[in-house]
C-alpha cells in the first residue's frame, strides 16, 4: 500500500502523490471465460445447460454448447425451459467440430459417452464431468416424457445455477 494509506483507503492517493491516470484509463475490463458444454446429439442437455449458466452467468461467460453426433433442440427441452422463463427457442445443435481452434476455459461434459469421446483440449483447458440421465427421446409427448424432462431440467438447473452464482 501506499505511503499513509490503510485498508480502506489504499486505492487513494496521499495529496502529495501524484496521480497516474493511465495506471486507471488503460485498464481492459475483465475478459468473460469461455465454458463449452458438451453432450453426445446438443438436443437436450447441453442445450438447457447452456440457456441456464447463460442466465445466471451471461456477465461473467461466454458459453457454448455442441455435440459429438448433433441433431436438433428438441422441442420438449424448449418447452420446458420456457416454463422457467428461459428461452432456448433460438439455440441450434451444433457439432464439436464447428468449435475447433476456438480456446476455451473449461469444458464440461453432461454425459457419459461425451466425457469418453471428448477430444483433448489444448493448452491445459479444464475439463469438468457432470452427468445427467437422458430424458426420454419418445415420439409422443406424453404427461410422464414430460415430467421427466423437468426432472433433468431441475437437476441441471440447480447445478449451473449454483455454479454460476460461486463464481460471482
């Protein structure tokens, strides 16, 4: 700290220290990380988990979701989503390989086949496994397909949501 100055105070100047302005001006804000959120189709999981951590954690990362063998967003995750007022309507399934060459701060892996076939990251990125169950991938939508998939939802909710808050 500076000469006379205390904890409280140790970011002002004493009246005879000079000022250096450029010290303050020339700062960068804090760059946001970059998560990528992996799943094997980016239809269901990785989808909400994304919708999710950007929600809560949209000042603080970037994020990303793909897949090892994309489809589509399915529409009961859209659905369900919105039901918690987050809207994933516009998200698209993405393959990995559309990321490639990107740098990113940590990758997470919500499924168990994901996790076994992720590619190495360069560079040391982190790599995280949190796995949730499959919602149900059945033709008719019925009361229990749905239930399911707010169970999932709920799970991943409750998981990137405190994710995002301890990082504040």
């Amino acid at each position: 700290m500076g000469r006379g100055a205390t904890v409280t105070n140790a970011l002002i100047p004493m009246e005879d220290e000079p000022i250096d302005l450029n010290r303050y001006m020339n700062q960068e804000p804090p760059k946001k990380k970059r998560v990528l959120i992996l799943c094997t189709g980016n239809s269901c999981r990785s989808q909400m988990a994304e919708g999710i951590l950007r929600q809560y954690g949209g000042d603080r990362f970037e994020v990303a979701s793909a897949g090892t063998q994309p489809s589509f967003v399915n529409p009961t995750a859209i659905q369900v989503m919105q039901e918690i007022g987050i809207d994933i309507s516009h998200h698209r399934s993405k393959h990995l390989d559309e990321l490639r060459g990107q740098y990113f701060d940590l990758v997470i892996t919500v499924c168990d086949h994901a996790r076994d076939v992720c590619p190495v990251f360069p560079g040391g990125v982190a790599q995280l496994h949190w796995g949730f169950p499959d919602p149900p991938h059945e033709e008719e939508v019925t009361d229990k397909v749905i239930a399911e998939f707010r169970r999932v939802r709920d799970m991943i909710h409750k998981k990137f949501k405190r994710f995002a808050e301890s990082k504040k």
